[in-house]
C-alpha cells in the first residue's frame, strides 16, 4: 500500500480523543497519535487531518432534541472541531512535527483560515494540515468533509481510523462468523449495504474515484502500521 500512496487524508473520530473517564479530551491519546502522525510523516508520507468533534457536540443529536435549530447545532459542532484540531496541533508539535491548523470558519487570531493553494504550500514542506471547522457549512458530517479536503488536496487516500480494523460483512461484535473484507470497490460496497461513511461522503468519494480504507485507530502505531501494509484493513476502490 505505501508504494502507491504519498499524500493521505487521515480522518479521526472526535470520540477517539476522550479519556476513559468521560473527559472531552485525553492527553494520552493526544500524544500517542501525534507520535503515530511523527512516525508515518518520517516514513515520507505527507498527512492532512481531519478531526469530528463529537467528543464535545454533535450537532445532529442536539437538534433532534428540539430546543436549538439544526444549523446553530452544526455550527458549535463546527467549533468543537477547531478545538480539537488545536490540541492535535499541539500534541504533533510536541513530538517533533511541525503542524498547521486550518479552519474552513474563519477565525484569523486562532487559526488559519482554510484555502487550498497555502494547505497545498504547507504539505508539500511536509507541515502536517490540521484541517478544522468541517466545510464550513451545516448539514455536512466531518466525514464528507475529509472526503471533500482529500479530493481538493489531491490525496491518494482517505483514511477512515475507526473502533475496527477493516469492513466486515457483518458486526464482528456480535456476530462470530462475520468476515473481514481486504478490499472492495465502491459499487461492491454500495450492493452489500456496508456502511463505509455517510452517503453523501461515499458518494463524492465514489465520484471522485477516492480510495477510502478503514482500519482500527487503538492498535500502537496504527495509521504508519495500515499505510505500511502492517496493520489490517480494509481498502475500499474504485
């Protein structure tokens, strides 16, 4: 897999930053995935981020609750996002790797605003691009928005780091004699009902002819280890 990749979209759930003890953010974590970033830019790969922010706010949830509108909703979703893309900023400049946030929100005396040209200046200088703030839009999860940012970018893949290693053909908690899938096409995926990501994300990425592979974010070193073909996953091409 390294051989045919150089630029990835790496896409994190907010939730995989919580601490154990229901606390928004773990500085474990924080660390132990910057270190993983470090490793995998050193291996020459060049690494665009993009971060959920659910461990604060998902703005879906809170406006099915009825008291706040949905793009008010989306909008603080929106800024938990920037919080988080900031303390991975943080954590990536602490391990040695120079990092740079960019929020499709404007807010110039926090961050940089995002615009393809500079994010393109800053990967190909090797900065890892924290990329912030979703599209900038309601109504679209964060994970159209890596979908989105990897096309604009020209990445060779997005990378899904998810509770799982791969795509199985069912729930592999609950069901024993479900079967991990090494790779997949997008129409194969679309047939079996699989859900990769949410539909409009699979759709652009499926217009886009994006590779998307999903693998587990716990395992040490998971993002260089499923990049490097060491870790399983799960390859979902066109």
């Amino acid at each position: 897999m390294a051989a045919q990749l150089r630029r990835v979209l790496v896409k994190l759930s907010g939730e995989a930053l919580a601490a154990a003890d229901g606390y928004w953010l773990s500085a474990q974590t924080l660390a132990s995935l910057a270190s993983d970033i470090a490793e995998t830019t050193r291996a020459g790969f060049e690494i665009a981020v993009v971060v959920g922010g659910g461990n604060v706010i998902r703005g879906s949830r809170m406006a099915q609750a009825g008291w706040i509108d949905r793009p008010t909703a989306d909008s603080m979703g929106m800024l938990a996002t920037v919080m988080n893309s900031l303390a991975l900023e943080t954590a990536l400049n602490a391990a040695g790797v120079s990092a740079r946030t960019m929020s499709a929100v404007s807010m110039p005396t926090i961050c940089e605003t995002y615009a393809r040209q500079p994010a393109l200046h800053h990967l190909a200088r090797g900065q890892v691009v924290v990329l912030a703030g979703g599209t900038g839009n309601p109504f679209f999860t964060t994970d159209t928005a890596a979908v989105l940012r990897a096309a604009e970018l020209g990445c060779g893949a997005v990378l899904k780091a998810t509770q799982v290693d791969g795509v199985y053909s069912a729930d592999p908690k609950s069901d024993p004699h479900a079967t991990r899938f090494d790779r997949l096409t997008h129409d194969e995926a679309i047939a079996r009902d699989l859900k990769i990501m949410d539909t409009a994300a699979f759709a652009l990425a499926r217009e886009s002819r994006l590779t998307v592979i999903v693998g587990s974010v716990h395992a040490p070193s998971s993002i260089h280890g499923i990049l490097s073909g060491a870790s399983p996953s799960t390859a979902v091409a066109p």
